[in-house]
C-alpha cells in the first residue's frame, strides 16, 4: 500500500507539472471524472492504467518509479549549519556539487585534482551531514532532492549568486552554442502564475536530460543552464515613475 501511495503521489504531481487534470484523465481512460477521483482517493489503479496515465503525462513507468521513490527518500531542504559547512570548503562545495549531479567516483578522481583518499574523506563528510549515504565501493544513495535541497536566501544560495551566477552572466552570450533571452512586461498574476510553472517544467526537464545523457559514450563538455523569474522593474525605469 505504501508503494501505491508513492506510485499515485507521483502521478499526481506529473498532472500538476504539465497542467493536466482528472478530465483530462478521464478521457485517457475512458472513464468518468468521478471515477477517475475514486482511482486516485482509494484504488486500486492496475497497472494498465498506471501505463496509460504515465503516456498521458509523457513519462515511461520507470521513470515514474524511479521518480516516486527518490521522492520517497529524499529529506527537506539541508539546515543552515549545514549549508555553512559546505560552502566553508570550496573542494567540499566542489564535491557536493558534483554528487548532486550523479558524477561518480571513479570520474571525479580521473577529471578533478583529488586523490582518492582524498575524496573519501569529503564523501564521509557528507554522509555525516546526512547529504548523502556512503556504500560499499565508494559508491551513494544521495538523500538530499538537487532540484531543492537549497534553502532560499541561505548559505548556498547565496555562495552561488556571489560566484557562479556572477562569473556565468559575464559574457556576452555570442557564441555558436550559446542562447540567451530576455523577456519582460506586466502580466496579470494568472499569468505569471502560468510564467512560473513553465520555468519549472523547464527546468525538471533540463535537469532529466542531463541525468539521462550520464549514460551516453561520448565526449562530454561543461554547460550551466539558467533560468530565472521574478517581479522586477529596470532601475532606470523606475527611477523616471511618477510618485
């Protein structure tokens, strides 16, 4: 039952990513709105229809799973004393950053100057920040979510917009594979509430494209992906508004 519970919760929240509603379920399945409430409410949803709702979604069951148990596993948001831990040490941000990504060990030690003693002992520093779970062969369970593991206005936060954000918005954006747009204006709050839930669609999807791209043979570069909203008027428009 308690699988179930994560199976439905996960489906739930993949209607909600995509702006999908029971409805739109309901077509799926050929079934009432009422019906489609009580599969959810109480079940059993067969496997069936599980697969059906995971192709309305866009999703392949494994995917749902492997989602609906990370879910599962994952703690909230880290605590500021951990937070301040991390970003007291570069290598441990380093580290950190890395692991949130699903760099292995092996590759860390072959693209990074750590040694690998080394990096044992930044892993057992984050196993006893509880950030992530130390296996047998180096190997992690990371229990910490990437997407939201940073508290807002914390201490990594806030490392992040002092040296990554800065040092990443300092060029001009030119190159052959570089994109970059800038979009502002006044809109209702339905629809910057519409605004919202497309940037994080987009970014779920970005970080799932680089999660499945660690499995390809192939040569690899380094590539930061921003995106960013926020209520906000140009100083200089500002400063010209009439009281």
């Amino acid at each position: 039952m308690a699988q179930q519970a994560q199976v439905v919760a996960g489906l739930k929240a993949a209607l909600k990513e995509r702006g999908l509603t029971y409805a739109d379920v309901a077509t799926a399945l050929k079934l009432s709105v009422a019906s489609v409430k009580r599969l959810f409410s109480s079940g059993p949803l067969t496997l069936d229809r599980v697969d059906r709702i995971c192709g309305l979604v866009g999703l392949e069951l494994s995917e749902l799973l492997e989602r609906s148990n990370e879910r599962a596993r994952q703690s909230s948001k880290l605590s500021l004393t951990q937070e301040r831990e991390i970003v007291a040490d570069p290598k441990l941000f380093l580290v950190t950053w890395l692991i949130l990504n699903r760099t292995q060990f092996g590759e860390i030690v072959k693209d990074y100057r750590f040694t690998e003693r080394e990096l044992l002992r930044y892993l057992i520093k984050l196993d006893r920040l509880r950030i992530i779970e130390l296996q047998p062969g180096n190997k992690v369970r990371v229990l910490v979510s990437r997407s939201s593991a940073w508290r807002a206005g914390g201490p990594v936060q806030a490392y992040i917009h002092q040296r990554l954000v800065k040092e990443f918005l300092s060029t001009h954006f030119n190159g052959p594979q570089d994109e970059f747009a800038f979009h502002g204006g006044s809109v209702t709050p339905m629809a910057l509430a519409q605004l919202q839930r497309v940037l994080r669609n987009a970014a779920r999807d970005c970080a799932e494209i680089v999660d499945r791209d660690r499995t390809a043979v192939a040569p690899r570069s380094g590539v930061a992906v921003l995106l960013a909203l926020r209520p906000w008027r140009y100083s200089g428009f500002t400063q010209l508004l009439r009281d």
